[in-house]
C-alpha cells in the first residue's frame, strides 16, 4: 500500500500538480499549510458527521440533481446494488 501523499501549499513549488498527481494515483491527499484555522476545522467535522447521521430524506433536500450548474450537494450511493437507496 501506498502512502498518502501530503502537499503543503506554503513549501510546494507546484502544489497544483502535486494534487493531480495524487488525486490520479491514490484518489486523496493530506494538505497542510492551508491556513484553515483548526477551530474551523473542527466545526465542519462536527457539521459534516451531523449531517451524514441524518435520514436519507432530509440529505435528498440536496441533492446535487437540484443544484443547477453548480453540480453541489448530496448523492446517495447505494453499496448494495440490490437494496434501493
């Protein structure tokens, strides 16, 4: 197994082909340098879980279908094929 890479804005001379690069052969990276602040962090943690232990009907209240061009919000995924999301 590979490692995950980690870019760091602030040292990397090209931190946009380091993310492509990454994103292409392991589909992820660690990103540091970033300047988000950690209590900011930490809320969209909070934020994020919440809304992930919602029912399935209040996150299709996103659904990326309804977001226009923006191509935003929820898509359910269905891990077994033969049970309907």
């Amino acid at each position: 197994m590979q490692s995950v890479p980690v870019v760091d804005l602030k040292k990397s001379k090209n931190p946009a082909k380091e993310l492509v690069d990454a994103f292409h052969t392991i589909g992820f990276a660690y990103v540091e340098g970033h300047g988000v602040d950690l209590k900011l962090q930490e809320r969209l943690e909070k934020v994020a879980f919440q809304f992930f232990h919602k029912p399935l009907s209040e996150k299709l209240k996103f659904d990326m279908k309804s977001s226009g061009r923006a191509w935003r919000g929820f898509s359910a995924s269905c891990p077994r094929p033969s049970r309907p999301c």
